[in-house]
C-alpha cells in the first residue's frame, strides 16, 4: 500500500468517527451551527472515500487507453469535492437565514458538544498537516484537496464554538450566525478548490513556466528559434510538446544532439517531464550560396566540389565539378546532372547560369602496394628537379609510391613560407603536378600536402 493511500485510509475513518459524534450531538440539541460542521465533516468523509478510490486509479501505470496516465482522476474526485461541497453551504445559508427571520431559540449549550468541537479540531489540525505534506510529496491533487477540507474544518469548528459564545453571552441568533460563517467558509474553499481543478481539468499550463522553457531553449547552440511550447500536467507527470527551428544545413545525427539538449533543458524547469522535441529546419539568414548548393546536392545524393559562385550583372552564375562512377555510361551521367541542375535551379530561380562538369568519381575502396625502393628513389628525384623550379616550394619530404588497379598513386609533403595564402600555396603545388606528370606521365594521381616552413 502506498504512502498516499495510507494516508487516504486513515483519514477516512477519522472522519467518520467525528461526523458522527458531531451529527449526534447536534440534532440533540438542535443546534444548526453544529449540524452543519457535522454535514461538513461528513461531505469530507464522502470525499476522502472517494479520493481513497481515485489515488488506487491514478496510481495506475500509463497504459493503450490513457497513453498520458491516470493522474487526472485524482482531478475529477476534487472537482466532485467542490461541488458537494458548493451544495452543502448553499443549503445551509438558506435554513440559518429562514432561523434568524422567524426567530427561532437557541439551542441548551452542550458541555460534551464542546469537549468534542475542541478534539476535532486538534484531530483535523494534525489531519490536515499530514495530508498537505504527503500530497506536496507525491503531488497528489485528490490529497491536497482533501488538506483543505480538514483545515476548513478547523476553522468551521471554532466558528460554532463562537456561536456558543454569542448564546452564552445572551445572543440568541449566534448558533444561526455560526451556520452562516460556517456555510461561507465552506463555499469559498469549495470555490477554490473548484478553479484549482478546472485549471488542471483544461491543461492549463502552469504560470510562467513556457515562457522560461522558451528562454532555456533559445539559449541552445544549433537552435535559431522556438515555435511554441506547450506544457501540461496529469497527476504527478508533466508533459511538454516544444517545437523547434535549426539550420537546415546539419546533419540528422547533428539534430538529434540539438534535441537532446532541448530535452535537457525543459527537464532543468520540470524535473522528469515526458518531453516531446519536433524541428523544423530553417534557411538561416547568414547561409551563404555555396552552402545552399551543397545542401541541394545532399538531397540529390550528388557528390561535388569545386563550387564557383560569380555575380553576372543582376543573375547568379554557379559552376561546379560533380563526380559519377566512372564506369557510367555518358548519357546516364548527363541525365544525373541534369537533375541536379534542376535542383539548384528551383533552389535559386529560372535565371540562374549552371555549369556542371562531370568527372569520374575516385573508388571509396581500392588495394594497392608498394612500389620497389628503387622506383619510388626515382620519383622523389623526380620531385626535387620539379620542386628546384618553383619559387618558394621546398623540402619535398615522406614521398610514398604505391601501384593500384588504376595505376601509380604518388603521396608526397612539401613546405612553403607560412605567410603565403592558400590560393598561392595551392598554385604552386598544382605546378608541382604538372612538372611531375610531364615527367611521369604514367602516374595515375598524385596527392601533394603542402605545409609551412618551420
């Protein structure tokens, strides 16, 4: 048995025992104060009856039928609550004011009346103690509820010991007056016990709690915006529905860690909250032409390179290099690239001028092997001549010769001055190339590191 039902149980029977002691004592002494607290002690026995019931179901695992959980049956038995409790205090307005207008007697002050009204209200003080804490603990809007039930029963009882009072000091409309302050306390709890639950009933979000969701969210690397955030609350458990909007130039595992962190970031406000994360991949507005071409090729599944992007007047004029299986027949080729070219064309209107070049795509796989020592001695002679040529190229270093299934591959390091630019650097090394092809022009690739001079 669980904590909540527990306390559920115990509270049950303590009610019981001082509704009726109450009810008995009052409509033996005709006392309408008194009969009252005890209607009221016997609507929070119903209650607590029901809350016992209603703390069973929500406790209940989610399941097919209620994917969110039973947390909102808790909510249900308040609102039932609120409304017994709405009945019983408009009720009793009516008798005590139809009492006062025709001047009916007060009730014989009752010792053991009083004896009672001052154990029940240590009793429901202490009940009303326990049930706050453990519905705090556990988050339980049956129990809270049932919290403000024992503390207004507190507050009610001491309300008919003042009507006592007023008898005793020659008030004869005093027992009807504590009915009535009885009655108006019963209704504004039950008033807002009734808001409370309705809030919860129509997933009213709880305050504030979106807008620093959003602010936490907003703070995320990868995250240009924030759509909306929609937060309810079922029982115990907290759900948030949040929509994103990232660049739509990263990739899906790039995404998933971005929806990782905003997931992280919703629990950082409400602890173990269900969070479901949907993005929306945006066109940032700093995403530049060459980044737009290669996101149009990712979703052409087109490999390219060499993007040129030049200003013609008032239209966009793109070249790039796009790489097909060698052993692809031309016209199959052709009709790849002119795919693509489609594509980039609805990407950046009808006017744009797009070149494609076509070039055989090097194998993600190939086996190779060295070449004998003497062989390879003669390609880095090779290198050095051609390296003595070109201004600024030096140190031609870690030359390696391997044969393949398409020929000779030559990997080599060479050095230049840290200050050139890169446009320099690789100008010089493509002079490199052509000085070693006319050599060797049996080399099928060449692939050249160039590095900065220590």
């Amino acid at each position: 048995m669980s904590e909540k039902e527990r306390t559920a149980i115990v509270s049950l029977v303590a009610s019981l025992v001082l509704a009726a002691a109450k009810l008995a004592i009052g409509l033996a002494i005709g006392s309408l104060a008194l009969i009252t607290d005890a209607l009221h002690s016997c609507v929070d026995f119903l209650a607590t009856g029901v809350t016992w019931v209603a703390v069973r179901v929500a406790d209940k695992p989610a399941d097919d039928s209620h994917p969110y959980g039973h947390g909102k049956f808790e909510n249900i038995a308040a609102l039932g609550e609120a409304a017994l409790l709405l009945l019983l205090a408009g009720g009793v307005m009516v008798a005590a004011v139809g009492r006062i207008r025709i001047g009916e007697p007060p009730p014989p002050l009752s010792l053991l009346a009083i004896a009672i009204l001052l154990i029940e209200i240590g009793v429901n003080a202490w009940r009303a103690r326990a049930l706050r804490r453990v519905g705090r603990k556990t988050q339980s809007a049956a129990l809270e509820a049932d919290s403000l039930h024992f503390a207004s029963d507190v507050f009610s009882s001491l309300a008919v010991l003042v009507g006592f009072a007023l008898i005793a000091a020659g008030f004869g409309w005093g027992d009807s007056a504590a009915a009535i302050m009885v009655a108006a306390l019963i209704a504004a709890l039950a008033l807002r016990l009734g808001t409370h639950t309705i809030n919860v009933l129509v997933d009213r979000a709880p305050e504030g709690v979106a807008v620093l969701i959003k602010a936490r969210i907003k703070g995320l690397a990868g995250v240009i915006g924030v759509e909306n955030v929609r937060v309810r609350s079922v029982g115990a458990s907290h759900f948030a529905d949040v929509t994103i909007d990232v660049p739509r130039s990263l990739g899906i595992e790039q995404v998933a860690e971005v929806k990782e962190r905003t997931v992280d970031a919703v629990r950082a406000v409400l602890a173990g909250a269900d969070v479901t994360v949907q993005s929306q991949p945006v066109s940032p507005s700093n995403e530049t032409v060459r980044e737009r071409v290669l996101l149009v090729a990712q979703r052409e599944s087109a490999a390219v390179h060499h993007i040129t992007v030049q200003h013609l007047n008032e239209r966009l004029a793109l070249a790039l290099d796009l790489e097909v299986d060698g052993a692809l027949p031309l016209a199959e080729a052709h009709r790849g690239a002119d795919r693509l070219e489609a594509a980039i064309r609805r990407e950046f209107g009808r006017e744009a001028e797009i070149e494609i070049h076509i070039e055989p795509l090097e194998p993600e796989l190939s086996d190779v092997e060295d070449t004998p020592e003497a062989l390879r001695q003669s390609y880095v002679r090779t290198l050095e001549e051609a390296a003595r040529m070109i201004d600024g190229l030096s140190d031609v270093h870690n030359v390696r010769l391997r044969r393949s299934a398409r020929g000779t591959v030559l990997v080599a390091h060479c050095r230049l001055s840290p200050d050139e630019t890169v446009e320099g650097a690789h100008r010089r090394v493509d002079d490199l190339e052509r000085l070693v092809r006319e050599e060797k022009p049996e080399i099928a690739r060449i692939v050249i590191h160039a590095e900065p001079m220590r």
